[in-house]
C-alpha cells in the first residue's frame, strides 16, 4: 500500500470539496448583487450547503460502519458531482428570486451528498495511518484547505473575471477536476474493509450509544462545533468587508488566497510534523491564541491598501489552518476503529451544522443599508468568534485529561 499516493488523492477529494464550499465566500460580493439579497439572505445561501452536510452526515453515522469505506467514498464523491454541476446551471436570465431559491436548491443536493465526504477521508487516515504518524498525514490531508485557498479560489476568481463575472465558471471548473479525481480513487484507493471483520452483528445504533455514554467523544464533538463556529462567522463575510469596508476591489480578492494559502502551504507539513514531536494539544493551544490575535485585528480592519491586507493574511490563514491540524488529530484518537466511519460522520455532521450556522449567525448579527454601504457589527462577529475559540480551549484540557485517564 501507497500510504502517500492515497493520501494526495483523499487531500484531492477535499481540496475539490472545500473549493466547492469556500468559493461561495469571495463571490459574496457578486451573488449578493448579481441575486439582489442583503446579508440575511446570502448568509442563508452559504449555509444551505452546511445544512444539508449535516444531515446525510448525521445519517451517516447509522450505516457508514457497515460499508467498505472506499466504496462508501466513491459513491459519495459521485454524488458530490452531480450536484456541483446543477449549481453551474443555474439559469441567468429570468425571475432573479427565482434562480436564488434554484440555487439554495443546488447546494442542499451538493451538501447531502458532499457532507459524508469529510468524515470518510478523516476516517480512512486514521484507519491506515497508525497514530504515531497520523499528525503528519493529517498535515497533508489539510494542506486541502490551503490548496484550496492558494490555488482553488485565485484560479476560480480569475475565471469568474475572465468571463466578466459569471460565477457559474468556477462549478463547471470544479466538476470537471471532480471526474479526473474520481477516476483516480478508483484506481489508486484500495479495499478498506477490516473493520467489518466482527463477529456480532451491525448495530447501527452503537456508535450513537457509544458516543452518548462517554464523556470523551461529547466533548470531542463539542470541540469540533466551538472550533468551527470560532473562523468560519468570520470567514463567512470575509470578502464582502474587505470591499465594503476596507476598500478592495473585487479583482484584488484573489491575491489575498494567494498569500494566506501560500503560507499554509509552506507551513502545513511542519504543522504536522510539529504535532508528532511536541504533541497535539500543545500545538492546538498554541495556534488557537495565535489565531485569536488575527481574527480580532480581520474584523477591526479599517480601510488600508491591499499589501496589508496580504500581510494580514499570511498569519491569519496559517494560524486558522494551523489549529485544524492538531484538532484532527486529537478528534480521530478518541474512537476505537470499528466505530471510527461512524463516529468521524458524526463529527462532520456537527461541523457541517457550525459551518452552516456560521453565516447564518453572522447575517443576523451584521447589517447593511444598502448594496454598496459598508457592512456593520462585523467586530462583534470578531469577538463572538474569539469566545467560541477560547472556550473550545477549555474543552480541550478536558479531552487531554479524559485521553491520558483512557490511555488513548
């Protein structure tokens, strides 16, 4: 077994799958004007997709662990193809309310099928990778989200300005990358089936038990929820205050991924290797305060040029990226390995609810009088986004406490 060549296919599937989802965020500005909502409603549209995760991950978790995890990832990954190109072919023309409602549509469907992909990858390293490597292969299969930012949305945006901002380019772009990607985990990944080796039967409530009677697996799901809700009400209206408030132009979107992406690139295998040497809740510490200090300074931003914007963005980004490295880690050790498809599904049922609530949470709290006017509360978003980080700090001293009690 390739353990390298299947971890750069699962970081693949989540690269596309994170792309799919995050470049609703830079085209914020465009759909909210191209669709005629305020922020209430385009914070519903960036939801839809979480929402939905939500659910077929919480399904998940009552039959995942009874399936061949590779065929359960394809079948998904196929799922999650269909229903990105029904977003890319959402009609232009027309009644505009209309094709948002389409639209909201699309990425229910994106979501229900695309939601299990999350917790199968996650679950795959951890039933491959043995845990004195798994910090590193968590490194790599991260590095997704900085791919996505440093390569995904630069290119996607850039597409979106070649073709005079139709941000249907981008769905197309990444439904066709999907297909090669499937093909080759096809191909490459392998049967992964040792854990329906039992020898009692599937009881597809067992995980759902396991996880209510110990104390371990409730704080770990807690901790995914704080830790999400902690960047993303953030990251949900990252770009329309940068041009609404800070002065950016659309076009100069891009070149902020570019930078914050590159620094989680260059940083996130060191990220990995830092968590096996020093451990993963001390690294998690570490970069939960580092990114507290960065979200406070995004959401105080007053109008600069797009070089500080840059400079900003290179901490934020690694620091945000940085703190999902060790919380991986520390997530996939608090299950045994027959339960781990379930329990992992579970866990991104929970983070695609707080992904999905994030922008809604932050719509409600962020106001704007018009299309064009700077957007207000966003600091407040700030300051709610630090709570939940500094709270999931104190979670994680419980989760270290209960690991060393288990010997995990």
């Amino acid at each position: 077994m390739n353990e390298r060549r299947i971890l750069l296919i699962l970081a693949a599937i989540q690269f596309t799958n994170i792309v799919d989802f995050m470049i609703m965020m830079p085209m914020g500005d465009i759909l909210k004007k191209e669709l005629l909502i305020g922020p209430g409603a385009y914070g519903l549209l960036v939801s839809s997709y979480g929402l939905a995760a939500g659910l077929s991950s919480f399904l998940g978790v009552f039959y995942l662990d009874n399936l061949d995890r590779r065929k359960a990832l394809l079948c998904a990954y196929t799922g999650f193809m269909v229903g990105t190109l029904s977003s890319a072919i959402i009609p232009t023309t027309g009644d505009v309310h209309l094709n948002y409602y389409l639209f909201i549509g699309t990425r229910v469907l994106t979501g229900l099928t695309g939601g299990l992909l999350g917790g199968l990858v996650m679950s795959i390293v951890g039933d491959l990778i043995p845990l004195e490597r798994r910090g590193k292969a968590m490194g790599i299969v991260t590095l997704a989200f900085s791919l996505a930012a440093v390569l995904g949305v630069p290119i996607a945006l850039i597409l979106v300005d070649v073709f005079d901002n139709n941000w249907h380019v981008p769905f197309y772009t990444v439904s066709a990358l999907s297909a090669v990607i499937g093909w080759m985990a096809w191909r490459i990944i392998p049967p992964i089936n040792a854990h329906l080796n039992r020898k009692e039967a599937f009881d597809p409530m067992e995980t759902v038990r396991g996880v209510l009677e110990s104390k371990i697996q409730r704080n770990a799901l807690l901790f995914t929820v704080l830790l999400v809700l902690g960047q993303f009400t953030v990251i949900s209206f990252l770009t329309p205050y940068f041009i609404n408030n800070v002065g950016l132009a659309q076009s100069e979107i891009k070149y902020i991924y570019i930078a914050g992406g590159a620094a989680t690139v260059l940083s996130g295998i060191s990220i990995g290797k830092a968590v096996d040497r020093f451990g993963r809740f001390r690294i998690f510490t570490l970069f939960a305060f580092l990114s507290c200090i960065t979200m406070l300074i995004n959401t105080h931003l007053p109008p600069v040029s797009l070089g500080w914007v840059m400079f900003i963005a290179l901490f934020f980004f690694t620091f945000i990226s940085g703190r999902m490295i060790p919380a991986n880690t520390i997530i996939s050790a608090v299950v045994n390995p027959k339960h781990r498809a379930g329990f992992m599904s579970l866990n991104s049922s929970a983070q695609s609810w707080a992904s999905g609530s994030s922008a809604i949470i932050a719509g409600a709290i962020i106001t704007q009088a018009d299309e064009y006017s700077p957007l207000e509360n966003y600091p407040i978003v700030g300051y709610m986004a630090v709570t939940f980080t500094l709270v999931s700090l104190w979670i994680v001293r419980r989760i270290k406490k209960l690991s060393a009690q288990a010997h995990v």
